[in-house]
C-alpha cells in the first residue's frame, strides 16, 4: 500500500540511486517540470502476473501525471504491475532504462507526447499461464489516447504478450509517433499491434511472434525497412 516517493507540484527535483520496494508505487509525481530521476531502482512493487483480462490501475514502479521536460536515466523497476506510466506528461526524455519483466506494461502512455524513449529494456512484459493461448493484455510498450509525436528507438521489447500495442479502446488514435530500430520479437501475440493511422516503422524487427506487425486501421502508415520473418510458428 502507499507511495515509497510522493510529490504534488513540485519541480526541478533531482532524486538519484534511491531504492524504493514493497510499496503499492515506487515513485508519483503530480504536476512538475524539470525532473530529472537517475540510478534509481522501484523493483519489486505491485506486481500480479496472476491478474487476468482487464484493467487494474497505474501502479509499480514509476507514475508521472503531468509531468512536462524531465528525465528519467538508467533507472530498474522490474517485477511490477508498470515499470513506468507517463500520463499527459510532454517533452520527456526516457533513456536506458531496465523496466523489464512486468506483469503489465514496461511503460504505458495516455495523452503523453512529444516524450523520447530511447535504448530501454522493456522486455518480458507478459501477463500468462502455462498452457495460454494469449497473454491477456500485457504488453512491452502500450501508446493510447491521443499519445502523439512520441520517438522510440533502439528499445528492447523482446518476449511479451505484445511488444508495442498502439490501442484504441476509447476512439481516440495516436498519431505521427516514429519507432526506429526496436526488437519485438519474441511476442506471444503480436510484435506491433496498431489500430491508428498516420505513424511511422522505420528498421525494427519482429520475428517469431504470432503476428509480426498486426495493422488494422493503420492508414497512411509508412513502414520502411522492417523485419517480420518466422512469424505464425
């Protein structure tokens, strides 16, 4: 229960190789600019791997609501329900990371934008039982809800139940985000699953998944250079 490191309005905070575990979330912040969280470790958190379909709220390792122009670096949070959840929250920059094996998501995104993820481990973010056919709704990365304009490249999303799920469950699309040189191989289900329009794939890899790249609704999409070999397995 609880938050191991909480801040409401607060900006310009350096919070550097601090260890948070056992608590419901490592780290929230609400509302600031300027962060910057470094050598941190929020393993060992929330974490339900034996949840099943559905939603279970924004907590594990790192939460930021509001949060605009801050960095987070070479931090873990491993063995959680979200490695790192950005909500509205613009203009970060997220960068080598490990926020590996989740029971959710590695990182999730609604209505952030405009943020830079680059050369994370979000690998093994896979909610599954022996014997399942699907890895209910785990996923590496998960972009919803008007997540617009974001730049990943060079992250790890090797072995979960989706690599990188661009979701549309409201109506609302994510638009005009550029993905270069990730790995989703691996996946239980599909490397990339997207259902929006008008983003672009630029040298990532998906092999030995289910689907490599799964694109319903995805007009206007450029893909350029890709692997997706060894897939349906």
């Amino acid at each position: 229960q609880g938050v191991g490191v909480s801040a409401r309005g607060v900006s310009g905070v350096t919070l550097r190789n601090v260890n948070v575990k056992g608590w419901e979330t490592g780290l929230r912040v609400e509302g600031g600019t300027g962060w910057t969280v470094e050598g941190c470790d929020f393993s060992d958190n929330f974490h339900d791997p034996d949840f099943g379909w559905g939603e279970h709220g924004r907590r594990g390792g790192i939460v930021l609501e509001r949060v605009q122009r801050s960095t987070l670096r070479k931090n873990k949070a491993n063995r959680v329900w979200d490695a790192c959840a950005l909500v509205e929250s613009d203009d970060n920059l997220v960068i080598e990371n490990d926020f590996s094996h989740t029971s959710d998501t590695g990182l999730k995104l609604w209505t952030a934008s405009r943020n830079t993820i680059k050369g994370n481990n979000f690998s093994y973010g896979l909610r599954i039982k022996p014997g399942e056919v699907h890895a209910r709704d785990s996923t590496c990365v998960l972009i919803e809800s008007g997540s617009n304009d974001n730049v990943f490249e060079a992250n790890d999303c090797t072995h979960g139940g989706d690599g990188i799920f661009v979701r549309v469950l409201n109506g609302w699309v994510s638009t005009g985000n550029v993905l270069e040189r990730n790995d989703c191989s691996y996946a239980n289900n599909n490397g990339f699953e997207a259902w929006s329009p008008r983003n672009t794939y630029r040298a990532n890899t998906a092999n030995h998944c289910s689907y490599g790249f799964w694109l319903g609704a995805s007009d206007q999409t450029v893909l350029i250079g890709i692997q997706a070999s060894h897939n349906g397995d």
